[in-house]
C-alpha cells in the first residue's frame, strides 16, 4: 500500500520551486525597458548571493549558482524549506550594482 502522505511531502519541493518560478517570471512580464531583475539569495553564512542560475533536484534539493559580495563564485545546495529570494528591480543607466547578471532557471531532475 502506497503511503499519500509521503508523496505529498515529497512533492512539497518541486511545488515550491514551481510557484517560485512562476512568481519570478510574473515579476519579470510587469518590468518596464528600463528595468532589470535581480535574484537573491538570502544566506547567513555569506550574505546575499546575486543568482545567476537556479535549479531543482528531487525531492527537496534548490541549488543555486551566484556570485558572494565580493564577487566570487559560490554554489548553495539548500533544503527548499530554508530557500528564501529577495527580488529587486533595478533601473537600466541608474548607479547599482555592476555584478549583476541574468539568472536561469531550470529543473534538475536526479
């Protein structure tokens, strides 16, 4: 007999990931041509890590790819319940933050 509970919860984190997706792409459709999105990720240990890419990875699995305050490399392997983005929108030509880059998202299915 197949436990509904335990699939339930081991969906939880594709499901967050969607509804995160789709929140950022909604975001992304009401920018004006002098706006840009940045993506971060909000970490204790290294601060806030600009996004650059983002994937899922089954059952619970949010990895990330950014880039740490002072410009370097960092990879985040998070549970989904611990992922928490902060989305900023920027104005193109205004004085901001130089490291900034595109993001992609895509799911990593393992």
């Amino acid at each position: 007999m197949v436990n509904q509970e335990l699939i339930v919860r081991a969906d939880e984190g594709k499901r967050f990931y969607e509804a995160l997706l789709l929140e950022i792409e909604r975001t992304k459709a009401e920018l004006n041509g002098e706006e840009r999105l940045e993506l971060y990720l909000c970490s204790g240990i290294n601060g806030p890590i600009l996004v650059t890419s983002m994937g899922y990875s089954n059952p619970s699995m949010i990895m990330v790819d950014g880039r740490d305050a002072v410009g370097e490399q960092v990879k985040v392997l998070a549970n989904w319940r611990s992922v928490q983005v902060c989305m900023k929108i920027k104005g193109i030509g205004k004085s901001g933050n130089a490291r900034s880059k595109d993001y992609d998202c895509a799911h990593r299915d393992h």
